[in-house]
C-alpha cells in the first residue's frame, strides 16, 4: 500500500474513533404544532332540538338523530366528535339518568384523576357538570345538563384514535374552552 493511501485509511479510522465515543441518545418524535383556526362562534339552532347552544366555527353539526334530541358536533382537522343525547323524562328518571351519566365517567379506562366542575345558570334553568378526565382514556372531555326537572343533555368527546394524553394536550385545551362556551350559552327552548 502506498504510503498516501495509508495515511487516508487512518485518517478515517480516526474520523470515525473519535466520532463515535459520545453517549448516543436517540432524539425525541417531533409532532405538528397544533393552532386554534379561529375563536369565532355562532348558534346552533335546529328546529328539531328541544335546546340550542353556541358552537365554534370549525366545527360541523351531524343532525341526523335531531328527531330525538340527539346532535354530533364533529372538528373534521382534529378527527374529534362531541356525542350530545337527549332525554325527556320523569324526575325519577332524571335521577337515574343522572347517576347512569356519573357512573359511565368513573367506569372509564386509562384514568388516573377525574376532575368535576358544577356549573349552573338559573336564569335559563340549566344545571350541570363538567367532568376533565387525565390519562390515555377514550373521552376526556365529559358533561351533563339538566333543568332538575324532566330534561337531561349529556355531552362526552371522543378521538377518532387511540389517545395519548400527551399528544392530545393542547386539543383538549382548545375543546375544554368550546365545551365551557357550550354549557355557558346553552338553554331550553
């Protein structure tokens, strides 16, 4: 071999001995950065509903059951749907389904920690509660509106995947405040 090439191969050999003596550690998965479109809202009026509430801009209504009550407010960019049923009912079926309603929160997998927040709204007659689900589970987001008498509404948002508390974070965020304006402007009509 000739003296020039030798000095090539070391040269490498070097290069490639120095190169690797660090620790490697592998790089973390980088995910889309995740925007709000707009915090425009407008009312969801169907004559078919027995209630109507406010609903953000990017997302479309499914109103296919309306003759029973029940809506689907779908965020297409976000492949999350906000399931809402409807029950008309007597007092004592309105305490069941009240329970029914907190029973499938705490029936939920994947949860380390259920948080739940009362809201009411007299004026309208509307009560409610708001359940923040933590954890990799299903449905993060949950709720449930009544006038205490014979009407319930019952809200529960679901991913079109298997969720990743992490991964969904800012999402959550972002449906937790449409959810909150939801309760906020809903009424009976």
């Amino acid at each position: 071999m000739s003296r020039r090439m030798m000095q090539g191969v070391m040269s490498l050999f070097l290069v490639g001995a120095v190169g690797c003596g660090g620790d490697y550690s592998p790089k973390p998965r980088g995910y889309f950065r995740i925007e709000r479109d707009s915090l425009a809202y407008s009312l969801l009026h169907h004559v078919a509903l027995p209630y109507a509430f406010e609903i953000p801009a990017g997302a479309r209504v499914d109103t296919a059951e309306a003759s029973r009550g029940w809506v689907n407010v779908v965020y297409p960019s976000w492949h999350v749907t906000l399931y809402g049923s409807y029950l008309e009912t007597s007092s004592e079926g309105l305490q069941r389904a009240l329970a029914d309603g907190a029973d499938l929160v705490r029936r939920q997998q994947s949860v380390r920690r259920v948080s739940e927040k009362a809201y009411e709204h007299p004026e309208a007659e509307v009560w409610g509660t708001l359940y923040l689900l933590e954890g990799d589970c299903a449905s993060p987001i949950q709720f449930m509106l009544t006038d205490r008498r014979r009407r319930f509404f019952r809200g529960a948002l679901y991913f079109d995947f298997e969720p990743k508390a992490d991964s969904i974070a800012p999402v959550v965020g972002y449906l937790r405040q449409d959810v909150v304006r939801l309760m906020e402007t809903f009424y009976w009509k």
